[in-house]
C-alpha cells in the first residue's frame, strides 16, 4: 500500500470535487448558478457537521459541571451591537478595481516594489496565498524582462494594502486586470447584513443578522447568573449560525458569508490568573481537536502581537491548521478582559455584575472566549482525512483507493452492513437484522448492490471505519460475520456482542 502524494491546488480540487459527488457540499441555489460564499450541506455533510457540534456540545457541556448551555435569537435588539462596537467598528479595508469593479480586501491584496540597483521601477501585486511571495518575485522578475532593464532585481518586501501610501496607489496594478491606476484607496465596508423588522421600513426597523454568537451570551449573562445555579469561575456555550458580507469569501467553505459557530465564555474573578486560565483554555482547545482526529502536526499556534490587540484584550491566541492553501486560523481563545458586560451595562443601564461573598463586594467578571467554525472543523477533517493510495485488489491487481480516514467520532456512517450476495435471502434477512438493531443507536448503511470489493471502496470514500460482510458462515456457523477495517483494510470474524463493544469505545 503506497500513498499516492498531491500537491496542495490539485489536493483542495480533488477535496471539492468529492465533497461534492458524494453528497458532503453542494453550492447554494446551484440551479441558479449559485450564489457566492452560501453552501448547503448534503446528506453525508450535514451528519458530518451535525457530529461535529454534537462531540463539542457533549464535551464542552455536558461532560464539564462548569458550563451551561443556551440558544440566542439571530437577530437581537440593534443596540446589542451598537454596545459591541460592531455599528460603528465591525469593518474591513476594501479596495475596488474601478475598470473590473471587482472588489478586494485589503489585507488580502499584496503588492511590492519592484528596485533593480536601488531604484523603484514599479510595482507589482498578487492576492492573498500560500505563495504570494514566490508570485510576487516571479512577477517582479518578469516585469523586469518586459522594461528590458540592466541591473541587479532586489528580493521583494511584500506589504498588503493597508500599509499603502497615497503616491503608491496610482502605481500598483490591478490583480484583475494587470495594470496599474485602477485601484482605490482603501475604504471601510462594514460586514453586518442589515434587515428590516416591521412592516415599515424606515430607520426604527433596522436590525442586523448578527455577525457572531457571543453577544448572545453576553447579554444573557444576568439571566444565566439568576436561573443558572452557577459559580465563578463558569462558561456559557453556545452553537448558532451567524452571517458576515465578505468582501471576498474563498477557499471553499472556509471564508463565507453564512457559518456556523461554536464559542463559549468563560467567565473568572477579576483577581484570577487570567494567562493561566487562557493557556488551559488553549491546551484544552488542542485536545479536543485532536480527538476529533486532527493531527498535532497540523497544528500550530500564533499570538497577536501586543500592538495589533483591541484596547480591552488582554491577549489572543489561535489555533492554526495546515490546510493546502496555506497555514490558516482554525480557533481563537480570547482574553477579552469585561470590556463586553461592561459595554452592555453601560449602554443598557442593567448592571452585569456578581456578588462576591468573601470580599463583600460586586464586581463585572472577566472573560476567557474560544471561538471556532464549524464550518472550518468541517473543512480540517476532510483535508486532513483525504487520501489517495494504491492498494492490490482483489486479483492482486495495483489500483488507486481514495478513502477519508475520519475519526470514528465523526465519521457520518459508523458501519456499512453488506451481505454478501443479495439474491440470497437468508443472507439478506440476516443482514436487515443486524442494521436495523445498529440504526437505533448509530448512522449505519445498508448496501447490497454490486461486488464486495466495490462496496468496500465506496465505503472507503466517505470514511466509514467499519463494514460488517453477512456470508454463509453467519447463517451455518456461530454466527459471527466479517468486520473489515477501514484504515487497514484488515478483515476478521467478530460476534455482534464484540461489534456493538467496539462501537460502545470508539464512538463516544
């Protein structure tokens, strides 16, 4: 068995293409011609991204006597986040191409000098990538062959736009269409999609899709505090859709303008070790995701720097992940100080406050907040399960097997029951059995069409750990069956008590 390596533009192809033809992803309003940055979860994928909550509900929750859980509206009063700050602050830098009337982050349109002997003879640019750089020095290399200039080409220093300086913009061109004096100075664009509520339609009736869910827990604070039977220190979790107009969503569902969150707030006395709180906040974060089954190797860490923390964070660390576009954020764990209640009290006039039994005293808690996609997790799992390998088959034969080595937690089917032929009907009664005491409990499949070999594979393909094959020695033997493992590809004979065990252990 030898894997079959990829590199990362045709790895992310082959991710899309099948989470696509085996039912994970499908593009919203797709008859239509789609709409960009929308997804819809097919068959497989919304068992997938419904396991995905459920392991982090059941762990975050249900297994911690620390945390409770709610649900808030996706829309709230407009207020909620005037006092947040996103009215007035939740913006990103945008750049329009006044000739393709495209639009571009800022932060993700890169230019750089190009300087042959010391002097700027131009100016290149290139989108946001794993290798802007090396596309940007290619460019600068070319753009020197086309002036025909002597001379010795300075490595490029890459800038996004929104270190530009006025004198430059003139001279960057357009990655759309190559040419400069086409782009605009970089202005703000606030990411809230706005709605109406009411039958009218003036400036009273505007509301917000909310554009994250921890206001939600903010604002229930003082409720969960009063029916919650809860002590410092304690978290709020929540999972909800949440919505933000991307300038430019991309990478398949990894940037979109309709998501998923999970995010909870921990909330801690203002005197605690708010640094060793956020660093087993962190360490617990890398756990979980490892037992989801990413690997620790795919994962790293980044610290904001002091610099670039809003006024009131106290410090923020993300969990990155190394997705074949590149090393990107997977989950943020803030250390956002009481700046949120304190925001909420002030600007609602409710105060947001505990009492505190030994120091005789109320005080605004401070808050721990880890925040991640699910829609993100859903896009780790797959790149990170994704493989393509030649195996022998079963005439000893060389061919290509794609499987996704999901872990069983979140894997969309947990077992595939197969009889071995199904024109017979003691074989097929038996294995009708056998799904139906499985699917009281977990996703199973029921397939009896085509070659076992073939079953096997199409298995293989949307990452279910284990098949169970019924044959003859079930119904004249002990009846025992054959359990085939996915990652091995082993096969043994096991009883359906040893089955229903291994599931009892592995899906937790």
């Amino acid at each position: 068995m030898a894997n079959t390596e990829q590199d990362p533009g045709n790895l992310m192809e082959a991710i899309v293409a099948l989470a696509k033809r085996r039912g994970f992803v499908f593009q919203s309003s797709e008859i239509y011609g789609g709409i960009n940055g929308f997804f819809d979860y097919g068959p497989l994928g919304a068992e997938l991204k419904k396991n995905i909550r459920d392991c982090w509900w059941d762990d975050m929750v249900r297994r911690r006597e620390d945390i409770v859980g709610i649900e808030t509206s996706i829309i709230m009063h407009p207020k909620v986040w005037e006092a947040s700050g996103h009215v007035a602050g939740f913006t990103d830098p945008l750049v329009d191409c006044k000739v393709s009337k495209q639009r571009f982050r800022a932060d993700q349109l890169f230019f750089a000098a190009v300087i042959v002997d010391g002097k700027t003879i131009g100016y290149v640019s290139a989108l946001e990538s794993a290798a802007t750089g090396a596309e940007l020095q290619s460019a600068a290399e070319e753009f020197k062959r086309k002036k025909a200039v002597q001379g010795q080409l300075t490595p490029v220093q890459p800038r996004d736009m929104t270190e530009v300086t006025p004198d430059e913009i003139p001279l960057i061109p357009s990655p759309a269409t190559g040419e400069p004096g086409s782009l605009t100075a970089p202005r703000s664009f606030n990411m809230m999609f706005q709605t109406n509520v009411g039958a009218m339609t003036d400036a009273s009736s505007v509301a917000y899709l909310r554009p994250e869910t921890a206001q939600g827990m903010f604002v229930d604070f003082k409720n969960v505090v009063d029916t919650g039977r809860v002590k410092l220190p304690f978290g709020i979790a929540q999972i909800g859709k949440s919505f933000r107009n991307e300038i430019t969503p991309r990478n398949f569902i990894f940037r979109s303008r309709e998501f998923e969150q999970m995010e909870m707030e921990y909330f801690i006395h203002e005197d605690a070790d708010w640094a060793k709180c956020h660093r087993e906040w962190i360490d617990w974060c890398r756990q979980w995701l490892g037992s989801i089954g990413l690997p620790e190797s795919h994962l790293s860490e980044y610290n904001h720097p002091k610099e670039k923390l809003a006024f009131y964070s106290k410090g923020t660390t993300d969990i990155m992940f190394r997705f074949p576009f590149g090393v990107q954020e997977l989950w943020g764990i803030a250390a956002r100080g009481n700046y949120d209640l304190s925001q909420h009290a002030k600007v609602s006039g409710v105060p947001q406050e505990i009492f505190d039994e030994a120091a005789k005293k109320r005080f605004t808690p401070h808050v721990i907040e880890p925040a991640v996609g699910v829609d993100r997790i859903f896009l780790a799992v797959l790149c990170a399960a994704y493989a393509e390998e030649e195996v022998r088959d079963e005439k000893g034969g060389v061919e290509k097997r794609t499987v996704l080595r999901l872990n069983p937690r979140i894997a969309p089917v947990k077992v595939a029951v197969l009889p071995l032929l199904k024109n017979k009907p003691e074989l097929t009664a038996r294995a009708r059995e056998i799904h139906g005491r499985l699917k009281r409990k977990y996703a199973v499949f029921y397939d009896e069409g085509g070659a076992i070999g073939r079953r096997y594979r199409r298995q293989d393909e949307i990452g279910t750990p284990w098949c169970v094959t019924i044959d003859f020695d079930t119904i004249e033997k002990d009846g025992s069956f054959t359990l085939r493992e996915r990652d091995s590809m082993q096969q043994r004979r096991i009883s359906e008590a040893e089955l229903f065990a291994l599931l009892d252990e592995k899906v937790y």
